[in-house]
C-alpha cells in the first residue's frame, strides 16, 4: 500500500496530457493495440456511458484511435464488457479485462486538501475504495485495490485535477 508520499507526482502539464489517455478494457500491451486495432470504433460505438472516445490529440502517438480520457468521462468497467465484445478482431480480450487500466496517481501541489481545504470528492466517488485519508489527513492510494477507472479524476474539483491514472500499459 503506497501512502501519500508514495503517490505524489508532480508533472507538466504536457507530461499530464500526454498520460491522460488510457486504453479500452482487455488490451493485452500498447504494442499489440496500436498494431492490431483497426480503427473500426465498434467498441466507441457500443460503450453504454460514452468512456470510449477517437483520441483527437494529434501530438500523441494515440491519435485516431479509441481511448478513454478519464477527465471527460471515467470508464464503469461493466461486468458484460460490450466493448470487448464488439472488437471483431480480438485485440480486446476478456482474458485481460481483469487487469487495472492504470493506477490513480494524486499530485500534491493540486489537491485541496494537502492546501488545507476540505474535499473528499475523490474519496466519495471511489468505487473500490482504494482512495482514503492517511493518518496525516491526506489522500492516499491503496494500489492493489485502484482499477484505474478514473472516476477520482472526473470528480476532482481543481480545472486541474489533483489525480491522474498513470497507464498499465
């Protein structure tokens, strides 16, 4: 368990765009998704809460492929995964669904908290509960419990938010 110390990052903003994109559920690496996807984006159309989106970042080696960008919208990693099962060319896989898309990272010089203001927005809407106060008070990742999701970075009130998920993958 990574406690607040261990989880803070401070980056550029360029360094937090160019992590802010994550990949669908089931990809198996980075290497196999950008050689095999084929840019059908039968799974954007499919995703039952619009997570899935074209990466239109043309600075990013994502560009024109499906992604989720978790400040916009977090992905609800459904039980029934209909984007892995829209992908006609397997490059999403149930077998890798199971796998975190990435870890919550929280980024101290932006949190409210370690500011001396109050917010639990990231703490609330953690569905699995790896985000929690330490014993200094400050938010904290418990890495083994994040999927990587997002949802903490959607709720996050700052214009920049103090979380990002770094990717798995």
């Amino acid at each position: 368990m990574n406690l607040f110390s261990g989880t803070v990052s401070e980056i550029t903003s360029t360094e937090s765009r160019s992590k802010s994109y994550l990949l669908p559920p089931g990809t198996s690496s980075r290497s196999d998704y950008l050689d095999r996807c084929t840019q059908c984006f039968e799974c954007i159309s499919i995703c039952p809460h619009e997570a899935l989106e074209v990466c239109r970042d043309n600075k990013s080696e994502l560009y024109g492929y499906p992604v989720i960008t978790p400040r916009r919208q977090p992905c609800s990693l459904c039980s029934d995964f209909p984007c892995i099962q829209a992908c006609d060319e397997q490059v999403l896989s149930r077998a890798d669904a199971d796998h975190p898309l990435g870890t919550a990272i929280i980024i101290r010089s932006r949190c409210l908290i370690a500011a001396g203001s109050f917010c639990r927005a990231c703490i609330n809407r953690c569905p699995t509960q790896a985000i929690f106060l330490n014993t200094d008070g400050l938010p904290a990742i418990q890495e083994e419990k994040c999927t990587g999701c997002g949802e903490c970075v959607q709720a996050c009130p700052p214009e920049n938010p103090a979380l990002f998920i770094k990717s798995a993958l």
